[in-house]
C-alpha cells in the first residue's frame, strides 16, 4: 500500500511541479511586466509622484505576509494557504487592471502583494515536502529557470502590450495563469495534514507593518508631500521608531514568534540576510527606473525599455546554475564574492550611463546586475538551508525572502524619494512651481503629451529626470560596495 502510494505520488509530482513553477512564474514576472508599463500607466492615470508606490505597496504587503503565510501552511497545510493566496492575488491583478486612477491601482496593489506573500514561500516548502535533499539539489535549476523565463517575457511581454494592446493586460495576463496553477494543485497536490496546535504571530505583523509603512512613508514624501520640519514628519518618525521597538519586544516574547532571533547568531545567515536587504534595494532600484530612463530620457520605445531589464533576466539564471556548481568547489563566500563584484561592475555601468549612451549600455549593466544577483541568491539559500536542522529550515529561508521583499520596498521608497527630490529642485531653481510640478514629468513619457510641452518646460523636466535617475544610479553603486563589503565577511570555506 505505501509503495502504492509512493509510486502516485512519484507520477503526480510533475504536475504539481508545474503548478508550482507556475505559481512562482506569476510571482516573478510581476516585477518586471510592471516596471516596462510604468511609463504607460503614469502618462494614462498621472501622478508621477506616486509611481514608486506602485512598487512599494506591493513589495510592503508581500513582505509583511511572507512570514505569516508560512506559519499559516504549517498549521492548516499547504494547499488550502496556496490556493487561497493566488485568490487574493488574482483579485489584485483584476482591480489593478480596472483602475482608473493612480489611487486605485496603488490599492489594488496592495491587495495583490497579500496574495504574492503566499506564492513564493509556499511553492518552495511544496518543493521541499516532495522532493528529497538529493532530488531538491537537481530541481534548483528548474526552479531558476522560473525567474529567468518570466523576467526575459515580462519586459518583452510588457512592451508588446503596452505599444499594441493597453497596459491593463499587463495585469489581465495573470488570471488565466493563476487559474492553471490552481487547477494544478487542486487536482494533483494530496497532503495528510497532521493537526497542531499552534499560536500565530499576529501582534508581531500588526508591529512591523506600522514601522515598514510609516518609515515608508518618510522616505517618499519627505521634502515633497510632508515638510520635514512638520509634525506629520515627526508623527511618522515616532510610529515607525516605536514600531520596530513593539516588533522587537513581542518577537521576544511570542511563543511562535513571526521572526526567530536565534537563528540571526549563525554568522552566513545573519550577513546573508543584511546583505539581500542591499541587493533587494538594487534590483527593485533598476527594475522600476531603467525603463523610465530609456523612455523619458533616451526617448525609446516601451519594447527597447523592455529588453534593457531582459539582459538581467538572462545573467541571472545562468549564474543560479553557474553557481550551484561553483558552490560545491570553492564555497559559499567565493562564489558570493564573484556575484559582488558583478554587481558593482553592473552598478558602475549605470552610474556612468547618459542619454548618447544608448539602450545597449543599459542593457550590458543589468546582465552583471543579473549575474551578481544569481550568483549570491543561491549561494545564500543553499548557506543558509545547510547551516540549519530541518525544524528552523522553512523559517530560515522565509527570513531571508522576507529580508530582500523589505529591501525593495525600502529601495523603491528610497530611490523614489531621491527622484523626485531632485525633480522638484530643478523646478524651484527655474521658478516654474506655478506652471509644473513633479507630476508632469507624466508628459516626458508619453509621445503626444511630450510634444505639447514648451521647449523651456521639457528642458527642465529632462534635465531634472536626468539628474535625478543620475542620482538614484549613484545609490545603486553605493550599496553594490555595501553588499560586497558585507560579503567579504561570510565565513571562509571549511568554517561553513
């Protein structure tokens, strides 16, 4: 009978491997689909202002649930925390494709990142309950594969929809892939749930959302919309110091806490988890604003913005793969420290990009971006699944998406933040704050409005997008030197 069952389950695997990769495949492609039809959506919509929020509300939900999720699928199971998850994002990309408004479509984003709080944490512990630690080894490729495949059709598949479709198809695409992966699992996933009694950590979600949020909020509207010498700026300060102070108090004393300290005092995962902060900060910092740079300033189309972010797509698989192999003989920190030095040739790339420099120079800086990421994302999942038992492994793991879901938000805030900042300065000097604002940079994305816009007034806003993506490039280089210098101190091959 067992043997039986083994061999259905043997035969069933690769359907529910597809669901899976599939599920994942959603998760992935959201970034990149979305960042090729940001200049679409702001020159339909408006609110420049607003355009990192975009990212942010779905980076912010995403990273406040991964956790939470997680421990929800070890008490009522895999399958009904799944299926319930691509529900909620389904529901999100359905709104976000109705909107008609920059308001909106930042709800409904907000509603979609719940839902991809359950995507990929989920589909990795699915991974892991069907397959064996050997098995798990030879599936790593397919599942990077994932990311490289979504993120090279996203930016195309983005920029075909965006110049022959409209951009709300960018959000549409998912329902008929959602509905495939949950018809996969719920069909072809069986699991035996055995029943625990488990407390989850609400309260500690409740708390770092507050911080997350409010923090967020100081980084994209401080100096624009909230002064800072205001009481609104020093309110949010307050929430967000008290929050991570709450957050911390209650992870202590929770019996299951959201967050385990304790598995912060094994050296590879407490510097791995720092260190993707800094990385999810750099690849959110090129997804959302090269595509902005070759249309708004480059003046290209939405497809050659597309293949600009295709090049990291392709450089990250093939270094996941690379670097499973290299892992093996030179360690964790060697093949992380070539991944490092990838990302700082990549970030000096876009440092030294100008508009005469053409799609091709972007396109080379996101393939070393891409390789430095695959080459360190796998060498810190594989480091830190190895340095923990198999009860602390699913949360460990968490962890550190968590850690990188924060880091993009927090970059898409950060970076926003600086654009705009920017922006805004080169309005001032002018003394054009009675005629623009932040959000007509709107115009300089969208052909017809671009050529209304006087001569001295698109000068400005060029010139001010210019200087600002110039800026938010130059915080790219900054925490390229962060991560490799956070890299150099994992520990030495034979101290793993």
């Amino acid at each position: 009978m067992v043997t039986r069952l083994k061999k259905i389950k043997t035969m069933k695997r690769p359907f529910v491997l597809a669901a899976v990769m599939l599920g994942m495949f959603l998760a992935a492609i959201e970034a990149t689909i979305v960042a090729t039809a940001m200049p679409s959506i702001v020159a339909d919509l408006g609110g420049f202002s607003l355009y990192s929020w975009v990212f942010s509300a779905y980076l912010l939900t995403n990273a406040a649930t991964v956790l939470i999720f997680g421990k929800l699928s070890d008490i009522f199971g895999r399958k009904p925390v799944f299926m319930i998850g691509i529900t909620i994002f389904l529901t999100g990309s359905t709104l976000s494709g109705f909107s008609g408004t920059m308001t909106m479509l930042i709800i409904s984003r907000f509603i979609q990142g719940v839902g991809a709080g359950a995507l990929m944490p989920i589909a990795t512990t699915i991974i892991g309950d069907i397959y064996s630690k050997e098995e798990r080894a030879k599936i790593q490729g397919q599942l990077s594969s994932v990311w490289g495949i979504s993120a090279v059709t996203g930016p195309l598949l983005g920029g075909l929809f965006v110049d022959v479709l409209s951009w709300r198809y960018v959000f549409w695409l998912n329902i008929p892939l959602g509905i495939l992966a949950m018809l996969g699992i719920f069909f072809f996933f069986h699991e035996n749930i055995e029943k625990q009694k488990r407390s989850v950590d609400y309260l500690g979600s409740v708390w770092i959302v507050i911080s997350v949020t409010s923090l967020l909020f100081i980084l994209v509207e401080g100096g624009i919309g909230i002064p800072w010498n205001s009481t609104e700026m020093y309110g949010l300060i307050g929430l967000a110091v008290s929050g991570l102070i709450l957050f911390i108090n209650q992870e202590r004393l929770a019996v299951d806490p959201m967050m385990p300290f304790e598995i912060w005092r094994h050296r590879i995962i407490s510097i791995a988890n720092l260190t993707s902060l800094t990385t999810g900060m750099i690849l959110i910092g090129v997804s959302s604003y090269l595509p902005a740079f070759v249309q708004g300033v480059m003046g290209y189309s939405a497809t050659v913005a597309g293949f600009t972010l295709t090049t990291m797509s392709i450089g990250w698989p093939i270094a996941a793969m690379v670097g499973g192999r290299l892992l093996l003989v030179i360690g964790y920190r060697a093949t992380s420290l070539i991944g490092g030095t990838s990302l700082i040739i990549g970030a000096l790339l876009f440092f030294l990009l100008s508009p005469d420099k053409g799609p091709v120079w972007a396109a080379a800086g996101s393939f070393f971006i891409g390789i430095g990421m695959g080459l360190t994302n796998t060498s810190f999942i594989v480091g830190i699944q190895n340095a923990v038992g198999w009860e602390t492994r699913g949360i460990a793991t968490a962890a550190n998406m968590f850690m990188r879901s924060i880091g993009s938000a927090l970059g898409a805030a950060l970076l926003g933040g600086l654009l705009n900042s920017r922006i805004q300065t080169f309005i001032q000097n002018k003394e054009l704050e009675n005629e623009v604002s932040v959000d007509t940079a709107n115009s300089l994305l969208d052909p017809q409005q671009n050529a209304s816009l006087s001569h001295e007034v698109k000068s400005v806003l060029q010139e001010g997008l210019t200087s600002g993506l110039h800026l938010v490039y130059m915080g790219l280089l900054v925490l390229a030197v962060i991560s490799f210098i956070l890299i150099y101190f994992l520990p030495k091959k034979g101290q793993e």
